[in-house]
C-alpha cells in the first residue's frame, strides 16, 4: 500500500444545529463519503482523525458530547484507524506519522474540515513530511472569518485556503474527476 486517505474532523459540531456550524458541512461530508466508498472498495487505508478539546474555554469538541463524535456520513469501520488529536495539525502529538510510515504510505488525499485551519495545517505538514498530497476540495468545509473587522464569507475561505495550498502543498480537485481517475 502507498496511498491512504486522511479523514479530518467531520464531526457533528460542524452540522446544523451543532456548537460550530459550517457553510457546506452536509454536502461536504457527503462527496468524503462517496471518497471513503472509492478507497473501501480499492482496499486501500482510511484514516479517521478526530479532534478533542479539552482547553480551558472550549465549547466544541468537547469530551462525551454528540457533537464531538464523528459524523455518520463517514463513521468508521471498526477496521479502520482513528487518530484522536488536540491541535489543529494531525500530526501533532499524535502516531499519525508513524502509522502512515509503518504502512509504506507514500501518497495522501485528504477530506475534512475545517479546511482553513485542521486541513490546511495538516496538508501542509504532511508535505513537509514529504507525502505527496492531494486535497478534494468540495469534501472540505470552512466558514465565514473576520479579519480586522471585514467579514470574508466562507465562499472565498474556501477558495483562497484551497488556492493557497494548490500553490506548492497539493493537488486539489474535486469528488467526481477524483472518482473519475
């Protein structure tokens, strides 16, 4: 095996009525299902990542909730690895490198949420690590920010993050050409 796919954070926070709603999250977490299918079926790894808060102040993710469980648009086969993580990078305290090198994991493709910071962080990390990455970008969810009192909509969240990481860190492409390769 040289290709895993990286599941981040699509948990039920992150959905209507959840402590941290996202612009997109069902149908995002819809075309990581459709992705999840694809590496079932190829018998090729996939890897759930699963935030916890447990900083002073934080009000998702928090432990024994339903919002911090993850999705049941994706929920895990009782086979597949799940990384519990704090921090925003997957790989931060986390076995996640050591997994993948235990594995012979060359090649990462990643879903997830949020994409300006968990997925961005990570991807960008599993770079500096040397994999070779790939992002389906509408299997990713965001926002809207503020920055210096201007509102940035989701919308361009999602395309400057996702541009930003074409750039140098991934491919990024969407479900169906990915489904279509």
């Amino acid at each position: 095996m040289s290709k895993a796919l990286i599941v981040i954070d699509i948990q039920n926070d992150y959905f209507e009525n959840g402590a941290m709603e996202l612009s997109g999250a069902l149908k995002a977490s819809e075309n990581a299902a459709k992705i999840i299918e694809k590496f079932r079926s190829e018998e090729q790894p996939v890897i759930h990542v699963q935030h916890l808060s447990v900083a002073p102040g934080a009000f998702f993710f928090l432990p024994e909730t339903e919002g911090v469980k993850i999705h049941q648009n994706v929920k895990p086969l009782e086979s597949e690895k799940v990384i519990t993580k704090y921090y925003p990078n997957s790989f931060r305290d986390t076995d996640l490198l050591e997994y993948l090198k235990s594995q012979n994991i060359t090649e990462l493709v990643f879903t997830g949420m949020m994409t300006h910071i968990c997925v961005d962080a990570t991807v960008r990390a599993a770079k500096d690590f040397e994999f070779e990455c790939t992002v389906i970008g509408n299997a990713c969810a965001t926002r809207d920010l503020e920055v210096n009192g201007q509102k940035v909509n989701a919308a361009d969240v999602q395309t400057a993050f996702l541009a930003g990481l074409s750039f140098f860190y991934a491919s990024v492409i969407n479900t169906n050409d990915y489904l279509a390769v």
